[in-house]
C-alpha cells in the first residue's frame, strides 16, 4: 500500500509539473458580489403602440381597442401606469403560445395584417 501511494504522489507531483510548463496558470482574481437580474420594464399604454407600430401590427386607429379588448377581458390591469398581466391572462397566453404559436409570432401577425389590409 505504501508503495502505491507514493508512485502515486510522484505521478501527481510529475504531472503538475508537466501542466505547469505546458500551460502557464495566471491567477485571477474573482470579486464576491452578488448581482440580481431585473426583468423587463412593462409595457405602459404609450410603448405598446408605439411597438405595434414598429412591429407592424394592425393600423394605429385598432392599437387603442386592442388595448381596451385585453383590458375589459381582464387578460391585464393597470398598475401604476403599466400593465401588468393577471393570472387569467397568464393562462390565457400559456395556452395561446401552446396550441396557437403562429398567432402570437410578431412577424406572422405583421405579414397576415399586410396581405388583408
């Protein structure tokens, strides 16, 4: 037992020596501190037509009752000037993004709104 344990070491010691030539290690140093990621800003009433209109969705006199459609339905609310998504809005989009992934796909509702309008 004693035997290997020192081929061993020597194995070890050897092979560090090896790395130590081949690849030369630089000390790095490293700064503890802990960050946290914020989510994206929500959209208030403003940016959303503002990004229909940049994605080329619908025409800007149906921006306004679109809005008004997800807020009679209660798919969002308004807090502190932004909405929010409510839990039957989460749910509502979970199923949408499942089962219907073409119609929520900026570009595909862009192009269709092209061809018919």
């Amino acid at each position: 037992m004693d035997i290997w344990l020192s081929i061993m070491t020597l194995t070890r010691i050897k092979c560090c020596q090896i790395w130590k030539r081949v690849i030369p290690l630089k000390r790095v140093n490293t700064n503890p501190e802990q960050h946290f990621t914020q989510p994206p800003a929500r959209y208030s009433r403003s940016n959303a037509h503002q990004d229909f209109g940049r994605n080329g969705v619908g025409r800007p006199s149906t921006h306004a009752p679109t809005i008004e459609t997800i807020q009679k339905r209660y798919y969002v609310k308004l807090v502190s000037k932004r909405f929010e998504p409510t839990e039957l809005g989460e749910i509502v989009n979970a199923l949408i993004v499942e089962f219907f992934p073409d119609i929520v796909n900026v570009k595909f509702t862009a192009e269709n709104g092209s061809k018919t309008g």
